[in-house]
C-alpha cells in the first residue's frame, strides 16, 4: 500500500509539475513567435514605411517616396534626405563643373566612422533604363553642437555627375566601397531645389539666382524720368508664404493636443502660415488626427522621423530634422523659424513679425544682406502663479493657454547663442545650427546675421525651469487675449473633431 501511495503521490507531483509548466512553455513559444515577427516587421516595415504616406508635388517640390531613415550600416548609419542644391555656395568649388550642383545628404553615424574612405555616394537615375552611378565624396560637414555624442550629424556633399537629358536622378544612398550594397530599398528620394517652386521654375536658373539671392526686395519696377524701365517687383511674389515654423521632433507622450494648438494658434497669430513637423511613430495617435486636421486645411506638413538608433543620438536628432527642414522649404517661404512647441518669437513694439521686421529693416543701411535674425531666450517657468485675470477666464484654463496664463518671466535674458532661436531666409543659408546661423554658414559673402534687440523681440520660453531670482510680470500677451481665445477654440474644435 505504501508503494502504491508513494507511486500516486509521485505521480499527482509530476501532474502538478507538468501543469505548472505548461503556461511557462506557451509563454516561451508566445514569446519566440513574436519576436520572430517583431524581427521581419522591424527589417520590412520600421525602417521603410512612412507614418505618411507618399507626398504628392508640394508647391513643385517633387516629394517622391519619402519613408524616414534609411539603414546605410545596420547600427552605425543612417540616411535621412537628399537634394540637389546649385546655388553659389561657399563650397561653389566642390561643385560639378558640368552641371553645377552638388548633392546633398543628411545622415547620422557613428564618429568611429571616417566617411570619406569608407563610403561612395550611390546615384539612383530612372529615365528610359535604371541607371547607377557611384561618385566621390566630395565633403562632410559635422551639424551637430553637442560633438562628444556617440553618433555624429553631418551633411555628406556628393559629386553631381553629368548625364544624359532622358536620365533623371530619383534617388541616393551611401554605399561601401568594399561592398555592393546598398541598393535602391536603402535610398532617399532625391529633392531637386533647382525646381523647387512653380513659380520660379518657370524662369531659368540664372533669373532665379538672381531674383531671390541677389535682388533688394524692397525694389519695385517703374519707368524713372528718363524712361528707363527699373526693377519694381517685390520677390514675395514668388514665394508661396512669407513664414514657416518648423520644430523639433515629436515623439513620445510629452506633448498634448492642447500643446500643439497653441503652440500652432499663437505662432499664427503673429505671421506663421506654414508649419512642418516631423513626427515619431511612437507619437499619440490622437495628437497624428490633429496633425492631420490642420494638414487637410494646408496649413501642417507631416513628416516620418523615426531615428533608428536613439542612443548617442542629441536631443532625438532635431540636427537633421532642422537642416531638413531648412532644405524642404527652400525657394518655398520667404522666411523659416526653428522653435520648439513650448517657444514663441513674440514682436515687442508691433503686433506682427512682418510689421517686426519692417521696422527693423528701417534702421538697417541694406536689410537685403540680412541672412538670419537671432532672438534671445526668456523663461516663464510654468511653476509660477498663473495670472488672475486670465485664470478666471474658463477658457483660457480649459485650453491652457499657455501664453496667457503665465505672465511671470526670469529677470535674466539669455545671450545670443545661449538658447536664442532662429528666423532665416532658408535659400541663403548653408548650414542650419539649433541656435544660431555661423557666419561662414551664409550663402552670400557679405550677408550678415541680425543679433535682434530684446526691444524689438524675444522669444517667449514657457517651460518648467530652476527659480532662477526674483521673477518679472510680463503681460504682453495679455493684449491679444480675445483674438488668442478665438483662433486656440477654433483649432481645439478642429481637432476634436478628427479624433
């Protein structure tokens, strides 16, 4: 009887044993099939499929499959965008004298990595036959600030070869030259900024030099007493808006709807008619059915920015995505601002950036050399009392708004360079810094950056900071309550509606 106990005893052990170990086994295969498919979804979707899909002409930018990195080296380099660029740069020697232009890549890799020896730069053409051509590096610029970072930002230039009319260049990638690969799946889509406006494709390369990186703006055309015909169009005419703001990258969960509307509604308020984001896949699906709302009315362009490799990375990458930026809109906005969603360029003595720089440009001897404008840096730290006019407004608290609810500001403004932010005329700049333009970065020789007086602007920064001294009242913004409580409802209805 014992041994028969022992036996059954031995027996519900092993049942229980097997029983407690079944889950586990499930688990581990769950586990090994997803990841298997995590895998191929990762090599197949993560790294080709844009949040977005294809963007279509935009104001005559031919935008042709755009889908975020490209993997050049599996965890060492990536290859974001490619243009091809012919204006009289710095660098005009590097540039084909055939054809004479350069093509242009942003990309990310590791510092470990000398690009000049390692990579030639791969040309995709599509005309009567597929057609690749493999070109020197011609030079690499580092773009990012923060220069001990694992990964290094940089702009690869690329010899831009002569080749026959029926071959055109659609798309570029970096190949080893010890290697084969990559092939086309590892390319960008290539931007020709030689027809990058409707406008001025019409006209031929030499008037549109002429027309927007030498011409005075302020001219016009009439007849002087002699009868001589003068040059009396503004180049406005040939933009499709006067100013665009582009940010840094969305990702994660940081940001709210309500963020973005203000962060869209006030900068609107002040001239803004174009914003380009650049946007995670990772970002809350209902702040992309806001994006969208406001991308349906024209007013947001949409973006994939997924980083491959985030770690050694600055800030997410925001150095591409600013540089980027500064090439997708070129020939297409007169003037571009780089800022975050919690920042604002706000005008001072004028209620407009356009009356702003008016005035400005009046006390300058030639406005027209002016590349860039700088603006200096000052807190509102988002721990401070909200103003008591504002909170007892239902509204403004229901929104948040931001630039009416914080009117306490740090007594210290911070010098240019120190977190100051940028307004540039993207066609005469070179190089793109997150806080300001190098003077060396600009086009044409004698062109200047303006380093703009906190008399005429700041740039307002609503963020949670240290208590940094005693704090200030600043109730400028207070002045355009009703107009901001108006365009934010109407922006906040706008994407309620989309989600």
């Amino acid at each position: 009887m014992k041994r028969i106990f022992l036996r059954k005893q031995q027996s519900q052990k092993a049942s229980c044993l097997a029983n407690g170990y079944l889950p586990i086994k499930a688990l581990v295969i769950v586990l090994f099939v997803t990841s298997i498919i995590a895998i191929y979804v990762n090599k197949k979707f993560l790294y080709r499929t844009p949040i977005y899909f294809n963007r279509t002409t935009e104001s005559g930018v031919e935008v042709c499959n755009f889908s975020d990195f490209q993997v050049i080296e599996p965890g060492s380099a990536f290859l974001y965008s490619a243009y091809i660029d012919d204006r009289h740069a710095r660098d005009v020697s590097l540039a084909n004298t055939s054809t004479g232009a350069v093509v242009r890549l942003l990309v990310y890799y590791l510092r470990t990595i000398d690009a000049t020896s390692r990579w030639n730069c791969r040309l995709f053409y599509n005309g009567q036959t597929d057609h690749i051509v493999d070109t020197p590096i011609l030079a690499v610029t580092d773009l990012d600030e923060a220069s001990t970072r694992r990964f290094l930002v940089a702009m690869v230039v690329c010899d831009f070869p002569k080749t026959p009319p029926h071959y055109v260049l659609r798309s570029a990638s970096l190949a080893n030259r010890n290697h084969s690969v990559p092939f086309r799946e590892n390319s960008v889509c290539v931007v020709d900024l030689r027809n990058s406006s409707s406008s001025l494709s019409k006209s031929t390369n030499q008037d549109r030099f002429h027309g927007i990186l030498y011409k005075d703006s302020s001219r016009t055309e009439t007849n002087d007493a002699k009868g001589n015909h003068k040059d009396n169009r503004s180049t406005q005419d040939i933009y499709d808006v006067s100013f665009t703001v582009c940010t840094s990258p969305i990702h994660g969960k940081y940001y709210k709807i309500e963020d973005i509307v203000n962060f869209i509604e006030v900068n609107r308020f002040f001239g803004a008619e174009k914003f380009v984001f650049y946007v995670d896949n990772n970002t809350n699906p209902k702040l992309i059915n806001c994006f969208e709302a406001y991308r349906k009315k024209g007013i947001v362009e949409l973006y994939s920015f997924t980083p491959t490799v985030c770690d050694g990375l600055h800030y997410h990458g925001q150095i591409v995505s600013i540089s980027d930026c500064a090439y997708r809109t070129m020939y297409r906005t007169r003037y571009l601002i780089n800022q975050d969603p919690d920042e604002v360029i706000v005008p001072l003595k004028t209620d407009s950036w356009t009356s702003m720089l008016k005035a400005i440009h009046s006390r300058v001897r030639n406005p027209d050399l002016i590349a860039s404008y700088s603006f200096r840096n000052q807190f509102f730290p988002l721990k401070a009392p909200d103003d008591i006019a504002s909170l007892n407004n239902t509204l403004i608290r229901r929104y948040n708004i931001k630039a009416l609810l914080k009117t306490s500001k740090e007594n210290y403004i911070h010098p240019h360079v120190t977190r100051s932010k940028v307004m540039a005329r993207p066609e005469r700049i070179l190089m793109w810094h997150v806080h300001l333009i190098h003077p060396k970065n600009v086009i044409r020789r004698n062109d200047t950056v303006h380093f703009t007086s906190p008399v005429d602007a700041l740039l307002f920064h609503y963020r949670s900071v240290p208590k940094n001294g005693k704090l200030l009242t600043e109730r400028r913004m207070l002045k355009f309550t009703d107009s901001l409580i108006d365009r934010v409802q109407t922006g906040m209805n706008l994407c309620s509606g989309a989600n």
